[in-house]
C-alpha cells in the first residue's frame, strides 16, 4: 500500500473472498459488517492517496474482532442468547484506536460463552473448527479470531485473555498472540467477565504484525480504573536486536508428567535454538503453580458472579415474555439465556463468596494468588524472560472435553498464573506434533516488559520457518 501497488478496497475483497471460500468450514465469524469494512476501505484508499508523508501502520487493514469487544452500532453477543439482539451503543477504547489508525473491521468473531472456555465449544451460536484440522477445536475462548487469522480470513484480530483465552488457542493453530500486562491496554468497552484478570490483545501472523498491533492498542485510559499511564513504547523498536546473553528462564514446573510428548518435545527443541542464538538458559523454580488452575477458578469464578448479576433482563438483551411477576422474569430470563458452563460459574461463584465460604476460599484464593505473583517477581531478578510450553496438549477433538469440565480447565494450566500474576505472555509457533498439529511457545516476561518478550520471539522467529507454514483447508 505505501508503494501504491495495492489498495485497501483490493485487499478488502481478498479477505471476503476468502471468507466465501472457507468460512462454512472455519466457522470463525459470529457476524460480518462488510458494508463498514468497504466504507472504511475507501476512506483509507483516498487518505493515502491525498497523502505525501507515512500514514499510519493500520490504515487500510482488515482486522477481526471478538465478539465481546463494544463496536457503535454493530451486534455484540458474547456468543451468549442472554445478549441476543444487544446493539453496543459505544466504542470500546481499543475500537477507538482501531478507528484513529484506520483499520478496516470485517466482523465480530465466535468465542466461548462470555470467554468462558477454552475450545469454542461453550459458544451458544457454533463451534468454531480448527484450520489445521476441522475435526479439531481451534482452542479457545478467543478460537473465532484466531480461527480467523490462522485461515487468512482478516489480516490481524483482537481477542481477550482472562486465563489464556488468547495464548491457548493461538498455540493451537500455529498463530501469535500476546496477553499484555495488566493495565497496559484499556478495557472499557470490553464485556466484563474476571475485571482482575481480562485483558486485551492482538492475534497475529507473526511477531511484527503483534508488535504493531500493541502500538496502536496500547494506552493509558481514564475511563479504565486499572490503565496504567505509563509511555508507550515503540514495540517495533527491539525487534532485530541481537538476543545474545539473554537471561531465559526454564521453570521445572512447566514441563509436567500427562503433558503430549511431542509437545514437549518442540518446546525443548525451541529451548536449544535459543541456545544457538546465544541466550543463556537458566534453571528456575516457580514453586506455587500447582495452586494456580484451583486459584483461578475461585477468583475468576467469584469476579464473573459479580459481573453477570447485571444480565437480568432489563437492561440488555434476552427478555422472557409472560413472566407472573418481576423476580420470576429475572430468574427464568437467566435460567434461559445463559448456557451451562455460565451458570455453573455463576454458581461456584457465588458461593466462593459466600458468608461462611469466602475466608476459606475466596480469601485464600488471594493470599495463593500473591505467592505466585512473588514466584514470578523473584524469578525476574535473575532471568529476563522465561520459556515455557503454551499448552500441555495440541489441539484436541471437537467434544473431546465437553463432558469433563476439569479436563478442559486444565488446558490452560500453563497460561492461567500469568493473568494471576498480571505480567505479560506470548506464544508463538515452534512446530508441529507426528500428526501435524502446531505446537506453541510460550514466553513471559516482567510487567511492563512487552518489549523483551517481542525481542525474544522474533529472535526465534528470523531463525525458524514455523510462522510461515498454512493449513490446507480445501
Ligand atoms: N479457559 C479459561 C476459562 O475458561 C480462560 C478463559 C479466558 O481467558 N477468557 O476461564
């Protein structure tokens, strides 16, 4: 586009046109605004026409979101019933950025019920299959978008990570995604499900494409309590710099006994090439994980009953018709438009709460949170980033877990400390299992240290081919 052999408007219809081509196979989108996206298209073509200097790195480019992030005039869903018919009246302030740079939005994409999930499968609208393998999940809470990235049906996308909701499946499907530190990106306008751990964060192709992406989402918000107003760098700026003598650190706790072998087995491969890109690997110990999956489920479980008390249907959406009275219109409103892994937090949430309950579980959730949180905060003063497998299995069959909640809450159980924690995470492609599965990487690093991580994973990416490979989808 900058040496005007391309337009928008060009690489607009190449994404739908791909999305007419694959998406009754994919599934990633919920809803497609196609007319806003040719709009914007236009606008973005005779902006750079009449420009002479740089435009901005978005302009022009299609981009996903996930359907829990607040878009002025389009459906928002969280592909929950309870929010059917919901029209967002507002911009979500990662939306507004989108719009300052210029960026063309394709459509909201499929999710677990209010991110609640790690495969798709707990979307009340459809399950969202995994390009590599349409039998597979693509992971999940955020599997539309990243469904969609990985089968070229937008350039880039948004998702949201509350335990790894981004991570997860962009390790599942071959992709980049990354978790920003807690306070770097502002979530208002983003559909609240555990406010102490969401975040916001892109999906991408590769490390560059990431990078970007962090400039433009990354601010401080007044309108977001939890902002933090802190410079934003330019994340592009570290990438290409020389890893040589990197503290990385290699925590024992990551590499459990049940964990897939050959995905193991990448991860430890992806450990030496870092050693040949000269990076010291340091042995480190990150003693309370073991805790995290069961602190997760107490706190975001208890933060979730508290945010969904206000789907009752009054304000939003879903409304039972003929209720006797108000309270059973509240009760058979929600009985009704929630699916059951919603409810089932709701309710361990609320108990968790609980008088009688909440110092023996919600309280001690908290003091376990702040020992992992210490974990991290002492493993940081000797290394300056750590390595870890993203997830324990590759992608797994659609139904696999359905049926087994806990087998499906361990999937993130290499994810889930770092949203305790708040510190930021990526995952990127390091290979494929025998069956040809991708295989993520995970990388973690200090608050505020986007930079390092981007630093680390285009080190490994310049050096591999991973990013480069595509499923075969027809
Ligand atoms: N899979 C985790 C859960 O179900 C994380 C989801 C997320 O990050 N939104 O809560």
């Amino acid at each position: 586009m900058r040496k005007r052999e391309i337009t928008s408007k060009e690489i607009t219809e190449s994404v739908f046109a791909r999305i007419d081509q694959v998406e009754s196979k994919v599934r990633a989108y919920l809803s497609l605004t196609d007319e806003r996206a040719y709009t914007q298209a236009d606008r973005a073509d005779k902006a750079i026409q009449s420009s002479k200097e740089d435009f901005p790195y978005l302009l022009g480019i299609p981009v996903a979101i996930k359907d829990n992030m607040c878009t002025e005039g389009v459906r928002v869903t969280c592909a929950s019933k309870i929010l059917q018919g919901f029209i967002a009246p507002y911009n979500a302030k990662v939306i507004n950025r989108l719009e300052e740079n210029g960026y063309v939005h394709t459509g909201m994409t499929n999710m677990d019920e209010f991110a609640m999930g790690s495969s798709t499968e707990n979307s009340s609208c459809q399950v969202t299959k995994n390009p590599w393998d349409i039998n597979r999940v693509p992971g999940g809470s955020s599997g539309g978008s990243v469904a969609a990235v990985t089968a070229d049906e937008c350039i880039a996308a948004l998702g949201s990570d509350t335990g790894g909701s981004i991570r997860q499946p962009a390790a599942l499907c071959g992709v980049v995604g990354l978790k920003p530190t807690y306070g770097r990106v502002s979530r208002y306008g983003l559909v609240a499900f555990a406010s102490s751990l969401d975040q916001i964060g892109p999906i991408t192709k590769d490390v560059t494409d990431c990078a970007i992406m962090l400039n433009v989402i990354s601010c401080h918000d007044p309108k977001d309590s939890t902002s933090v107003d802190l410079p934003v760098p330019d994340y592009t700026r570290e990438l290409g710099r020389d890893i040589k003598g990197m503290k990385l650190g290699i925590p024992g706790e990551y590499f459990i006994s049940g964990m897939e072998p050959s995905v193991e087995k990448r991860v430890r491969e992806a450990i030496r090439t870092y050693e040949n890109l000269g990076a010291v690997i340091v042995d480190i110990a990150l003693p309370h994980t073991e805790y995290a999956v069961a602190a997760y489920y107490i706190i975001a479980t208890a933060e979730a009953s508290s945010n969904l008390a206000r789907y009752d249907g009054v304000k939003y959406g879903y409304r039972i018709k003929d209720a006797g009275d108000l309270l059973e219109m509240y009760m058979k409103t929600r009985d009704e438009g929630f699916g059951p892994e919603v409810k089932r937090r709701i309710m361990l949430g609320t108990y968790v709460l609980s008088a009688g309950y909440y110092d023996a579980y919600y309280r001690k959730a908290q003091q376990v949170r702040t020992l992992i949180k210490g974990d991290f905060d002492k493993a940081f003063e000797s290394v300056d980033a750590i390595l870890t497998p993203t997830s324990p299995t590759a992608a797994f069959r659609v139904g696999e877990k359905t049926q087994d909640p806990l087998q499906m809450y361990l999937s993130d159980i290499f994810t889930i400390s770092v949203n305790l924690a708040g510190i930021p995470g990526i995952s990127i492609p390091c290979g494929f299992t025998e069956s040809g599965l991708p295989v993520g990487l995970q990388i973690l690093g200090k608050h505020f240290d986007e930079e390092k991580i981007l630093q680390a994973a285009y080190a490994y990416e310049q050096a591999t081919e991973w990013h480069k490979k595509k499923p075969d989808i027809d």
